[in-house]
C-alpha cells in the first residue's frame, strides 16, 4: 500500500540526503512550459519566495533563462550563495549516446555556465533510445562528474527520470557503472502510485521525486477529492501536494502565476520545526493501490517500456 503516514516533520528549509553524499531540497520550482521570455522572472520570483531547487531540461529551451534568474537573485541577495541553490537540467531523448551527449552538455555549458557555475543534477530525461544510446549517455555524463575540474561543466550528481524497473536493471548492473544515480524523476500523485517500483527505489538507495504531482488538474473533479476538500475546508492543491509530501518524494511544482508560486511553497511550513499533515480519512481515501492512471506522455507509461 501507499505510505499511509497523516503526518511528518518537514518544511521549506528541508532537505533528503542522496546516496552520494549531497542534500537536495524537498520542494522544487519546475520550469517546464514556462515560455523563455517569462522564465528568469518566474525562476527568480520563487526563489524570493524561499524555493532553492530549480528544475529544468533540454527540451524546455529555457535553461539559460533559468539560470539568469539564479544568477540575478544571487546578485541581489549576497546572503544567498550558489551552494544554496539546487539546479537540474535533463538531457533530451534526441541526444542519447556517448558523443551526443558530450556535445548537448557543451551546449547545456555555453547556456548556464555563465550564469550558475556548475549543474547539481543531471537526468537522462527517458528512456526512450535504446541500451546502446542510454549506457553511451550515462558513459558521457559519468565523466563529468569523475572529473569536476573538466573544462566544460562541473556536474555534481547524475540520475534518471521516466525509468522502471527495467531500465533502472539495464544501469545498475552494466559493467561500466561508475556513478550511481542518485534520483528516478516520475510522475507520481494517488492515481499512480507506482508501489512497487517505489520498492525497488529505496532498497537501492534511489530518491524517488514526483513531477505532475496535481496531476495538470484533469483529477480535481474527482468525487473523493471534491468531498475532502468540502468536509475539510482544504484545497485539492493542498491535498495532492500533502499526499505527496507525506510518500517521501521530493516534490516538483511549476507555475507562473506568483499567488500560486507562492500557494504551493506555503503547504511547507516556513518554520524549520513545521510539518506536514493530513486528516486520516483524507490519506485512506487516496489510497489507491492498484491504480495506474498515467496523465502525463500522452498516457505512454514509460516506465512499463522493455526495449
């Protein structure tokens, strides 16, 4: 079943530790479909609002307008340094294999390097190659991190997103694994719960973070939620968002309208000793085991993918 916790100890200023040693924040501001021209505003109005994880991709075309807005709130708040601040590309389906990917990440370089310094994370985006190309991406991407001095980009840690058990296998036990992931990028909210996947996650130390986590709002009729919001007096946000605090996940939010950038960020308390909590009812009414209700990849449920 879902982790069926009503409440734990977390707020804006948490981190989880990843199996390498570094500590990414709980809550991320997620930058895709955010148009370039709006990005570096957008990015820099969530981090005044207190987020510090910044999550983007190749195929968004708005990592150097992110990272501009890393680089001009640095600026104006010197208390805030680099370090503070956790920030994600994703290399694209299109630029799978070892040479491909070296020259997308000089790419990813010429556009954020200016700006941010070095990239924290860095995920193949799916799976959507083949072995061949995904092993040559990770090859690629491994040196980098091998060799943070490398003159082309420092990148802190590696991970995958879109990846079941399938892949997850392919990477782990391939003989050229040298730099483990470090996180598994999934859609994730009580429509798909992914039980045993998320298993197989922790026994090998893989952070599990949740995108689409209010499911782009195609669930927010549904009826058990409608009731709970109602009896409870709580938004349907809220309660996704909650639901999926409480699973474990670090938990990938994106919008450009600033109430709601701020809305989402304040389910997490401001005060380091806050938590996050739901009613019981609320936690056994979405708890939907079987359920595999995929909302985002045209319905494609990557994960079940063996090729």
């Amino acid at each position: 079943m879902s982790n069926l916790t009503s409440s734990i100890q977390i707020s804006q200023k948490s981190t989880y530790h990843l199996n390498n040693g570094t500590q990414i924040p709980v809550i991320g501001f997620g930058c895709y479909q955010i148009p370039a021209e709006k990005t570096k505003n957008a990015v820099y109005t969530a981090l005044k609002d207190g987020y510090r994880h910044i999550d983007c991709a190749v195929m968004y075309r708005n990592e150097k307008e992110a990272a501009q807005g890393i680089a001009e709130f640095l600026k104006d708040h010197p208390d805030v340094h680099r370090e503070d601040i956790w920030f994600t590309t994703k290399i694209a389906d299109s630029e799978h294999g070892y040479e491909e990917t070296k020259q997308s990440v000089e790419r990813i370089s010429q556009r954020v390097k200016e700006y941010i310094g070095h990239v924290d994370l860095v995920l193949i985006h799916s799976p959507l190659s083949n072995r061949e190309k995904r092993l040559g991406t990770w090859k690629a991407l491994q040196e980098y991190v091998q060799n943070p001095s490398n003159p082309v980009l420092h990148i802190r840690s590696l991970g995958v997103s879109n990846y079941g058990i399938f892949h997850l296998e392919e990477l782990l036990n391939w003989d050229g694994l040298l730099v483990k992931p470090v996180v598994d990028q999934l859609e994730f909210h009580p429509w798909l719960p992914r039980l045993k996947l998320r298993e197989y996650l922790v026994k090998n130390h893989i952070l599990a973070e949740a995108y689409s986590p209010l499911t782009r709002g195609r669930k927010f009729d549904d009826p058990a939620l409608v009731e709970m919001e109602k009896k409870y007096k709580i938004s349907k946000a809220d309660i996704l968002l909650k639901w999926s605090f409480l699973q474990g996940f670090v938990v990938l939010v994106k919008s450009e309208n600033p109430e709601r950038i701020k809305s989402n960020l304040n389910v997490l308390s401001a005060n380091e000793h806050g938590k996050v909590d739901l009613e019981e009812e609320i936690v056994t009414k979405l708890d939907m085991p079987d359920s595999n209700e995929v909302l985002t990849w045209n319905g494609k449920d990557l994960t079940a993918l063996q090729e």
